[in-house]
C-alpha cells in the first residue's frame, strides 16, 4: 500500500493509535470487570438473596445501563474517527481505511442479556480493528528491510530519515513513480519506461527518447547523490533498475 508520509512516521502515528486504542480498551474492560465485581458481590451477599428474583438474567453477569453502554460506545467513536483519520493521513490508498471500517468480526451473543451482547460486539469489534492495525504495522516494519521509498504525491525519495526532493510533475517525478513500481534490482525496458512514464507509444520511441530518459535518471542520481551519498538508478544495455550500494544491502539482511 502506498504511503503519503515516510515509512518511520507512519510506523510512529500507527504504533500511537494503538496504544491509545490498548489503553481504550483496557479503560471499557476496567469498568465493566468492576460492574461485574459488584454484582458478584451483592448476589453473594446472604441480605440480597430475596432480590435474586428482581433479576431475568440467568448467571453472574453484570446489569449494564444504557448508560454504561454509551459510555462505552462514545469512547470506542472517538478512537475509531482518529484511527480513520490518521489512515487517510498515512496511506495514498483508501483500502486501509476500507478494511478497518468493515471489521466486524463474529461475536458472543447472550439470547437472555442483549446489555450484555452489545458490550462484547463491542470489545471484540474494538480487539479485532487493533489486531488489524497490528498488522499494518507489521508490514510496514517488514517494507523497512527496503529503504528507498518515493512518495509520489509529494515528488519526494526518502532514504530512512533522509529526503530527497523532486520537482513535481517534471520527468525525473515521472520516472521515478514508474521506477518505484519495481523492486530493486528489477529491470525495465527503455520502451517501457518511455510508454509507462512519459506517455509514448512503442512505434514512436527513438533516439531523442532515449536522451530525455538519460537526462531525467542522470538528474535524479546528481541529487540522490547530494541527499544520500549515493545514486539509487542503474543502466544496463537498454534497461534501468533501482539500486542500493552494498554497505546498504549487507544490513538488510
């Protein structure tokens, strides 16, 4: 999935939903243990037993008020709506936010305690959207073990912290949104390069192409040189890859 922002921010912003939703969480669970305590202690206390029959509900679970439950439900809101938000603030893709709003997973449901039944749709519900951005985590961490990065709304090449900028909408952006669709050390054609960065058609491309494709990597390797210490494009006969010098790879690894 593509990001708007760097891969470390966005592993710090995503890390930070998730300990605000833990603790959350642990706030709902907390008060609802406590509700549960309560009840527990009252059924068990010998002056209570005649008000046993005021009570439908068969077992020890705690009677949750409409209240309670608002409570509940207005703090997991407000965590979900900064969740979504921060999503759309990370990635350039709507799928992220999509999956994390349709997750809904099966839960408990008590035929004699809908209280009850509401509170675990919404703790599981609430678990499962954290263990979903677990994992986006995860697989932002993973992506980490490849460095190079380009944000191309922001015509931007991030190495780790560093910063490389590009002028947006110029043929070095265009070809580096192109070449970022590679992994590194996969190769492209010139022609393809020329048909899926620059807009050409395989009959046209000729020599000036070529030239202007040459002009634009030479460009963006004099800057990544400046930012990184190193170029990040590699020709090969008629192809150009993305690259890493060996002091990178060997820590990769």
């Amino acid at each position: 999935m593509r990001l708007k922002v760097s891969p470390k921010e966005a592993l710090l912003r995503i890390d930070k939903l998730v300990l605000d939703g833990d603790v959350t969480l642990c706030d709902i669970r907390s008060h609802y243990d406590e509700k549960n305590r309560l009840w527990e202690q009252k059924m068990n206390d010998p002056e209570h037993f005649a008000e046993r029959s005021q009570y439908i509900r068969i077992g020890p679970e705690p009677t949750l008020t409409e209240e309670d439950l608002d409570d509940y439900h207005q703090k997991a809101w407000v965590w979900e709506e900064k969740a979504e938000e921060e999503l759309r603030d990370i990635y350039m893709d709507h799928v992220p936010v999509f999956v994390f709003q349709s997750t809904y997973p099966q839960t408990r449901v008590f035929e004699n305690c809908p209280d009850l039944t509401s509170y675990f749709k919404l703790h599981d519900t609430f678990r499962a959207k954290l263990h979903l951005l677990a994992t986006y985590y995860n697989e932002l961490e993973s992506g980490m073990k490849s460095p190079l990065l380009y944000l191309p709304d922001q015509a931007k090449i991030c190495f780790y912290d560093f910063i490389c900028p590009l002028t947006a909408d110029t043929n070095e952006a265009l070809l580096c949104a192109y070449m970022f669709e590679f992994s590194i050390g996969e190769k492209a054609e010139m022609e393809d390069i020329f048909m899926g960065a620059f807009g050409g058609k395989e009959d046209e491309f000729c020599g000036k192409d070529s030239a202007k494709i040459k002009h634009a990597y030479d460009g963006i390797n004099r800057k990544t040189n400046d930012a990184f210490g190193f170029s990040i494009l590699k020709k090969e006969g008629k192809t150009l890859c993305l690259t890493l010098p060996s002091r990178v790879t060997s820590n990769l690894t």
